[in-house]
C-alpha cells in the first residue's frame, strides 16, 4: 500500500501489471528456448522441397466436396480450367501440428533460433493497455510527418505477393508477420540489421489472407488460409492446427478478449464460430448469412457480439448470440455499394464508424488493382478513432491517410526507396510505425 499518492486507476493498472508479470513467469516461457534450441539443432543440413506425406494403405479417405473435386451434381467431371502461365507446382503442407523450422535449410539455426526466441522475449513480459488517449489532429499529422523510409527498413521477406500482414505490439521490437500467396509466412526482426533477420516458414499450402498476434498471448500467431487456421506457438516451436475446412476460408477474428473463440468468413459466403478449448479441428457452428461471397469479417471493439462482414456488394453486422444454420438476418446493412467490396472494418476504439473499400471507387480512390495485385484494404489507425491507411495506386508510389470525412491527411512516399503499390498495410498499436508489402513479397517500413 505504499502507493497512496497514485489515483485508482494507476493503482489498478500497477496491480494489473504486477498480476501479468507474475502471470507469465509462471509460464517459465525461457525455459521453451532450450526446445528451440533442439529443434533447430535437430534438422537435416539441406531439404530443397517440403517433403509430401504419406500415405497410408488402411488410411480412411477423407470426404471432399463434388466442387472440390471439379465434379456436377450429376456426376459428370467438370471440364478441367487451363492451367495459368507460369504457376508453379507446391508441395503440400500436412495436416496437424507442423514443428516451427525455416523453409531455407541451407541458413546458420542459430540465426533462426535467434529469432524465435526474440519473438519469445518480447512476449514474455508485454501488458496491452489501451488507454483510448486520442491525440489532436495537428499533433496526429505531426507525427505522420515524423515518419520516413530508409533503405534499411526494406527487406524482401516472403517469395511472392504479401496478402496479409501482422505487426507485434511490443513497443521494445519491431517484429512483423507477412504471408504470401503461396502459403509462406515470414517473420522479420526489423531492429536486426543483418541478412539474416528474416525467416520463412511454410505453414500453409494456400495464399495466406488474414494473420492476428493474439491479443491474449503475443507469443501466438494465428493465420488463416484457404483450407485450415493455425496457431503459431513460438514458446512451443509449434504451428498448431485450429481449424479445417473443406470449404475455402477467408478471414477471421477474436470474439473475446481471451482469443478463445473467432468468427471466421468462409469464401462460399457461409461464416463459421470456432472455439480454441473444444478438441478437434471442427467449428462449432456453420451460419448461412445470405453472402454470395465473405471477404472479411470484424468483430466490434466494444460490443464484441456483433460483427460485420464483407463481400459481393454486401456490407451487413450480425449478432453472433443469435447465429444460426440457416435464416439469418442482419442487425444493420449498409447500402450503396454497386460493385465488389474488398473489406470492412469497424473504428478502433468506439465502433462507431465503419471503413470500406469497394471498386466502385466511391472514396474517389483509385484502388482498382488489376489481378496481379492484392486488392487494398483500408485499415484504422488502432491510436486515432477517425483516421485509416490505405494502398494507392497513384505516381509516385504511397500510402495515404485519410479522415473519415474523406479529406486526404498525409502520403507516405519515398521517391529512391518506394517505387511499388503497397497493397496491404499494417500500424503499430502504440508507436508511430506502418508497415506496407507489395506484389513482390518485399515490406517497408515507416
């Protein structure tokens, strides 16, 4: 009780910190690096190609869709779409916990060792508190215009297309998550100027479209692509299986603030609530919402029963106590949109504003990227209630912030470093940091 002179709230934050501190000691998660120790030590020198499953001879056949086997309702095959120019052929990823080793295995592992455990340490301790603290718009402008780009703050880190991204809320770290349209996920140590700071791994046998650190534990990655959600567990060197799904996944979102459970948008339009405790990698509830086609699905902040989801022209918020198979009505809709919608997101803090991105182009935005790009989404910044970034496709290349009325805040632009499209961005949840990928699986860092 030696800190009568401190307010209620700084005496519930200090109790707060001290019960999270212990909390995670608990959890002795130093004790993991001398697992990730072995596992990297334990690797073979040199794999070129993920190694296919086996089969078994007495292995039960698992039931797939007549879509997915290109197949009609009548049994007829479907006539086989050509193949696209110079798509390549990937070796499948197994079903199941799959161990946290790098894609290159011709790299030192004490480098990618070093890498895992730094994602480790900074989770270890790292107690989120939002404080809701909006800052005046002179001063939220000041500090867009403090940000640059430097040479050193660009690194290739997946092969292919970024199509989502995560950013580690550590303020001691710069620490990003990237997935690629092949399924890699790479993992990059911003703050480690070496060659080495980055690492792949392979995770995942499709594009990979919507990555969270859990807001619970930031030691867990979770990730989604078309056939399963994972979780990756750095204090076990594990990417444990979640969820899978015949039916092509979307995206996804925490329910509560535990990240026990999330909504999760299905591309056939269907959404589904998978809960982490249940064992099994089933969901618990498939929900027909009337969507041709769920790109996105975001939980509200406060309100966290509600949730919106968008895709086709459709824009509408659920309440998930009253989900069910079929027969589902929305709370609210939001009408106007006349061509296909890319995302929809709720305001960090209240809930109250919702941005979308539509290529109706209704922001007067050019964000009609063509298919070798991936399509924008605008995204709050998680520190200021009625401003959000967003992918542009003007000369010369930028990021731009805009209010929620529409007025154009500031372009993040580089002239010698920052010659593509960043179609997917990412904001730091306490410190002045964006992150953009481009087509070319390559981040930059403001």
């Amino acid at each position: 009780d030696g800190y009568s002179q401190l307010s209620a709230y700084e005496r519930k934050r200090l109790k707060n910190i001290t019960e999270n501190a212990k909390f995670f000691a608990a959890l002795k998660l130093h004790e993991s690096a001398a697992r990730l120790h072995q596992i990297a030590t334990k690797r073979p020198s040199h794999v070129t190609k993920r190694a296919k499953p086996k089969k078994a001879e007495d292995e039960t056949v698992r039931r797939r869709s007549m879509r997915l086997q290109r197949v009609e309702p009548s049994g007829i095959p479907m006539p086989e779409m050509p193949a696209q120019p110079g798509a390549e052929e990937y070796p499948q990823v197994p079903a199941g916990p799959l161990p946290m080793v790098p894609e290159d295995q011709m790299g030192d592992s004490k480098l990618t060792e070093d890498l895992l455990t730094t994602w480790m340490r900074i989770s270890e301790v790292l107690l989120v508190i939002i404080t809701n603290v909006l800052m005046m718009l002179s001063r939220y402008q000041d500090s867009l215009n403090s940000m640059v780009l430097s040479e050193d703050n660009i690194k290739k880190v997946v092969k292919y297309r970024v199509s989502s991204m995560a950013i580690h809320p550590s303020e001691s770290i710069i620490f990003v998550a990237a997935g690629d349209k092949s399924g890699q996920i790479g993992l990059w140590n911003v703050n480690s100027k070496s060659e080495e700071g980055a690492h792949v791994f392979i995770p995942h046998n499709y594009l990979v479209s919507c990555m969270h650190f859990s807001p619970f534990n930031p030691a867990h990655l979770l990730s989604l692509s078309n056939e399963t959600l994972r979780c990756g567990d750095v204090t076990r060197a594990v990417f444990d299986e979640i969820c899978r799904s015949e039916e092509s996944l979307s995206s996804f979102d925490f329910l509560e603030d535990n990240a026990s459970t999330a909504i999760v948008g299905h591309w056939d339009g269907d959404v589904a609530v998978v809960d982490r405790r249940t064992p099994g990698t089933s969901s618990e509830l498939s929900a027909d919402i009337g969507f041709k086609r769920t790109r996105t699905v975001h939980v509200h902040p406060v309100n966290k029963q509600y949730f919106i989801a968008a895709g086709s022209v459709d824009v509408c918020i659920y309440d998930v106590r009253y989900l069910k198979s079929n027969g589902n009505k929305p709370v609210s809709s939001l009408k106007g949109h006349t061509k296909s919608v890319a995302s929809a997101y709720f305001s960090p803090v209240t809930g109250n504003r919702v941005v979308t991105v539509c290529a109706d182009d209704k922001l007067r935005h050019n964000n009609n990227t063509g298919r070798w790009l991936t399509r924008f989404r605008a995204i709050w910044d998680p520190k200021q209630e009625d401003c959000f970034v967003v992918g542009s496709m003007a000369r010369p290349r930028q990021i731009e912030v805009f209010q929620d009325t529409g007025k154009l805040l500031h372009s993040f632009y580089n002239l010698d470093c920052l010659g593509s499209v960043c179609s997917i961005n990412v904001v730091h949840p306490s410190k002045n940091i964006l992150v953009g990928g481009n087509s070319s699986g390559r981040l930059h860092v403001f």
